[in-house]
C-alpha cells in the first residue's frame, strides 16, 4: 500500500477497505508457499476470507492511525 502510513490518517474505514481489500488477497497469494493449508482456505472459503479480512483489515487501520496520531 504505498504511502499507507499517511493516508489512514486522513481517511475514514471505508476508503481504507477499498486498497486494503485488492492488498490483503495480493498478499495472501503472495504468501502461498509459507502456508498451503491457510492459503486454500481463504481462497476457497468466502466467509472465512471476509472474517479474516474484517479482522486484518481493523488491525492494520488501527496500528497506521494509532503511529500517524503519535507522531
């Protein structure tokens, strides 16, 4: 996500959700050697994609905003 440090800071979740969406699948993926199981398992199973992508997605949004408001 370039320039992911400032911009959370200045959006809200839903703008965020839109380049975090195409970068967390694009990561996954990227990943696929690391872990085969959990890699099929996103890619198969919607639900469990959109759970662990509601999680991450609140994580990373909440870690950027947290470093761009103490700094």
């Amino acid at each position: 996500m370039s320039n992911g440090r400032t911009k959370p800071a200045n959006n809200t979740i839903d703008n965020f959700r839109l380049v975090f969406d195409r970068n967390f699948l694009q990561t996954i993926v990227a990943r696929v050697d690391a872990n085969d199981e959990i890699y099929k398992k996103i890619l198969d199973d919607e639900d469990f994609r959109a759970t662990v992508g509601e999680f991450y997605l609140q994580k990373v949004y909440e870690r950027i905003r947290g470093e761009a408001s103490s700094a």
